[in-house]
C-alpha cells in the first residue's frame, strides 16, 4: 500500500458523514415532477423524476442547454422548481435557501476566497457555522491531508496550481461534513491530463468516505470513468439512466448511441421485423440485420455500430457484410483507426489493432455481428428546451 493510500482513511474517518440507512422505499435525493421554466413558455426542465441512493456517485450528462446544471441549481437551491419536489433524506427542500441544506458544492471556477490562505478557504464553512477554533484546526488539517495539501497551508490561491486549487476546493465542500456533494464541471478548466489525474483523486476520495456526490459534465469520458450510474439529459430530460456499461453497450436512442463514445452510424428503412431483430435496407445499398429497438417496418431507421465492433477483411464473411475501400489510417499508438468507403461514398470509421497492413486503396469487406448493430427510429434529437405539453401549472 503507498503513503498515499495509507494516508487517505485516517483522514477519511475524520471528515465522513454518518452513514444510517434510507427510508424504506425512499431515495436520499428524489425529483417527484420537478420542473423549471424561465419564462413560462419554455421549460429549461421538464417532468423530472430522479432517485439518489445514499453513498452514489450520479452524473447529470449532456450538451450545453440539456437541463442538467439546471437540475444541480435546483438540488443546490441556487433555483426553485417551478413544479414538483425535490427531497433530500425524506424532507423537502425545494423552498430552503442554499445554506440550510448542508450540502457541499465544488464549482468549475473554484469559487476561492483570493485574499484568504489555504486553511482559511477550507476553514471557511466551519468558522461560519461557528465551530470552535481548535476543532476547526483539526478539521482542516485533516481536509487538507486527505488532499495531499498540507504544507500547502499558508499560502494564497494565487500560489497554487490550477489542480492544487481545485482539491482545495473540494476539502472545502467536505470538511463539514455535508449530507451531499454537488460538482458543476469542476474539471473544466484543466488541461487533459490533469483532468485525467483528478477524475481518479475525486473517484478514490469518494470510495473511501462514502460521500453521496451529484456531478455535472458535458464530458462522456469523464462520466463513463467515474460513475455508478450516469442520467443522459437532451431536450430538457432525461432520456437515458444507467450504468456506464448500460450505456455504452445498450442504447435506448440513437441520441445515446451517439453522444456516449464513438459510434457510426447508418441510415436506411427497417424492410421487416422478427422478434428482437430487424432487416434494414440501407440507403445507397446494402443491407444489414439489427436488433430492432423502437422501429416498425417500413419506417427510416438509423443503425448505430461502435468502431471496434466493425471487422476488415479482404473477402466477404457472410452475414452483415458491406464492400468498401480503406480510405486512410489513422495511428493512435495501441490501435489503428482505418477509414472504410462504402460503395455509398460514406464513411465508416473501424478500431483495429496496431499490426493491420491494410493500405488506402486496398478493396475490403466491413463485417459486424447482428447484435452489435442497434437499430433506432429516425428522429432530430435536437437539445435545448422544449415547450411545455398539456395545461398549465
């Protein structure tokens, strides 16, 4: 075991939140037809429900206009639903203002006092709590250990490093022991492989207190590595909940499929539908078997295949199988992406491994499993919000 390793549980036994069970058949945060609007016309969220488990770690995913910072303004209190209510271990919080919640809130921008030291930033919730000065020492103290600051302690922000002052933002948010963590894109300002370096401090500072954390992102990548349980948001919603597995390997849309890691993906019309699976015939020929998820005969569909899915080789394999001319190569170092030109003059984009000697030009066959092809109605999928339906509330 390292130092590092070693040093986190003392201080995470300091700093923990009591842990008690959940309310029979209730979530720690539940959204019961939570919705949002500016305006009165346009809803930025619309019928919202979302259970929390105590100890998860939830991340709101999506693009920019998706509903998703909306969703964590409102459990933080920095916005009041217009419909609906939002509940944290059983009681109502909808209506209490941000500081009466105890939950903890780590900001993209760090949100850090410049004219304060590193102790007093992490001091901060303490002092204005009114904890007691030794006890608020050795609160900090420990925070700060469990972020590998401590000789940091004296100094400004300014005197930090971007990463440095962003795990000082979050032994802020954890040294009073908050209920609930709440994070808005606070990776956003770093470069990639700092990103990459805090997604696993903040995955292992989870692990070992147990925190319930809510976190926001635009980033697949960032929520794929660092999740129990992903919420998708387009339009306002959310339109898919689950694991990162679930999600990467099942879609339920082709708005999923194509948001949550690379994906190709192929327009046709479903020709026929038999049980979990589907013939498509694609537009500009060709023809592929699917599972069907949604679809109907007759009716434009779209095919999503992930890269590393589609296979290359020189004649046809039988089954889904597409003629096609390599196009280009791309070396990424552990694989090679090769470009494949379907006699439709689209382009599909296939993961091998780094040893293919296929070159531009040579004449392939692009094969893939018909359980690796999902087939999804045709539909825009655009995000932003959406007018509300029905009467108003």
């Amino acid at each position: 075991m390292s130092a590092r390793q070693a040093a986190l549980p003392a201080a995470a036994a300091t700093i923990a939140p009591a842990t008690q069970a959940d309310p029979v058949g209730k979530g720690f945060v539940e959204f019961a037809d939570v919705e949002k609007s500016y305006d009165g016309r346009t809803f930025a969220v619309t019928r919202m429900n979302l259970t929390v488990a105590r100890g998860e770690f939830l991340t709101l995913l999506g693009p920019s206009g998706s509903g998703k910072t909306t969703t964590l303004n409102m459990l933080a209190g920095f916005e009041r639903p217009t419909h609906g209510t939002i509940t944290l271990e059983g009681q109502p919080v909808d209506r209490l203002p941000p500081y009466q919640r105890n939950i903890g809130m780590v900001f993209q921008n760090y949100a850090l006092f410049p004219h304060m030291t590193v102790e007093e930033n992490v001091g901060f919730p303490l002092s204005v709590r009114e904890v007691g000065k030794a006890d608020i020492a050795s609160r900090v103290a420990s925070a700060l250990d469990m972020v590998r600051l401590r000789q940091f302690g004296d100094r400004r922000p300014t005197q930090l490093s971007g990463g440095q002052q962003q795990r000082v933002a979050l032994a802020r948010a954890l040294v009073f022991k908050p209920s609930l963590v709440l994070m808005d894109e606070p990776l956003g300002a770093l470069d990639k492989k700092l990103r990459e370096h805090m997604q696993l401090e903040i995955k292992q500072i989870h692990t070992m207190l147990g925190v319930t954390i809510v976190y926001v992102t635009h980033d697949q990548s960032e929520a794929l590595t660092m999740s129990d349980r992903v919420a998708v948001f387009n339009n306002g919603g959310i339109v898919q909940l689950g694991s990162p597995d679930d999600l990467y390997n099942a879609p339920q849309s082709s708005f999923v499929a194509s948001f949550i890691g690379e994906n190709n993906t192929l327009e046709g019309v479903v020709d026929r539908v038999s049980g979990a699976e589907c013939r498509v015939r694609l537009n500009g020929g060709g023809e592929l078997t699917a599972l069907a998820i949604g679809v109907a005969q007759g009716a434009p569909c779209h095919v999503a295949i992930r890269p590393e899915r589609l296979t290359l080789t020189p004649t046809a394999a039988g089954g889904n199988a597409l003629p096609a001319t390599v196009d280009g190569r791309i070396y990424l170092g552990d694989h090679l992406r090769l470009l494949a030109r379907l006699a439709s003059d689209q382009v599909l984009t296939v993961k091998v491994g780094p040893e293919s000697t296929m070159a531009n030009g040579e004449t392939v066959t692009v094969s893939c499993a018909s359980n690796d092809c999902r087939a999804f109605p045709a539909d825009a999928g655009s995000g932003g919000a959406i007018p509300k339906q029905g009467k108003t509330k």
